[in-house]
C-alpha cells in the first residue's frame, strides 16, 4: 500500500541562517474495523471482536472510535490517539504493524482513551519526554497484560 506523503514548510530553528525545513506529513487511510477479517488471535477474533473485548474490560462505554493507519513520521512510533470532541477519539496505527504490535498498541491507545475519558491527563504532561509522561506508564503496565489475555483466553469461534 502506498501513503501519499504531503510536506509543509517551516524556518530551521538552529543557527542564523533562515533556511527551511521539510517535514512530512503523510495521510491516514481510514480502517473499518467491521471489515477487518484477519484473525488477531488463534480462536479467530477479527479487530472488531479485539476493539469489543479492549473497551468491555477497560470499563469505556460511550467512547466513538476511528481507526486510521498512516506511516508515522518516526520509526519507533506505533501509534496515537487524538480526542476529536467530546467521547469521539482518532486512534492512528502504523500501517506496518505485525499482528502482535496491532494486538498491544490498540490496548495501548485504548488505556489513553479511558485516561482522557477519567479526566486523568493533565495538559502540563506533553511538555515532558514521552517516556516520562506519567499517564505513559499505565498505558504501558496495562497493554501488554491486556493484549495477552485478548490473545489467550477470547474464542471467538462459536
């Protein structure tokens, strides 16, 4: 799959010289999740069933959910989310993910959706690192637990 790639322009921020700098910006394509089919477990759970059983066991309710994948600007970047108003959230993947990546990144932004959902993300926290935010370390703690018992334990072959 190709991803169209949109650059926009900005001044250099290092030295006197007012050059410019590219950055890309590379378009999401939109995933219907309904039409996901690709198993994500071995008892053959689609995206859907996963997205389902994510939501029931995080306790979100009234969350709307978009699904997009794009090639992110950085390599180690799997994936975010972005409110978009009141209980309607993006939740972008990378578009090169391995099954197991799909499985823990969706519980990953899922965590950040219930934070945000709780009023648990302080505004002041994205001027930190990444890694030192502290609502980074639940979504952390709490994927991998989450995306194991997804793949273990729902059968979806009934």
């Amino acid at each position: 799959m190709a991803a169209l790639c949109f650059f926009f322009i900005t001044p250099a921020t290092s030295g006197k010289n007012e050059s410019q700098v590219l950055i890309p910006i590379f378009k999401p394509v939109a995933i219907d999740i309904k039409k996901e089919k690709a198993p994500l477990n071995p008892k053959g759970c689609t995206m859907a069933e996963m997205v389902q059983f994510y939501l029931s066991e995080l306790g979100i309710k009234n969350a709307q959910l978009r699904f997009v994948r794009q090639r992110m600007p950085h390599p180690h970047t799997h994936g975010y989310t972005q409110p978009q108003s009141n209980t309607h959230y993006l939740i972008a993947l990378a578009q090169s993910l391995e099954p197991s990546e799909i499985r823990i990144t969706v519980a990953h932004e899922l965590v950040h959706v219930r934070q945000i959902e709780q009023g648990q993300i302080k505004k002041s926290e994205f001027k930190k690192d990444y890694l030192e935010r502290d609502f980074e370390d639940e979504a952390f703690r709490l994927s991998l637990p989450l995306a194991a018992k997804f793949y273990q334990v729902l059968d979806c072959q009934k």
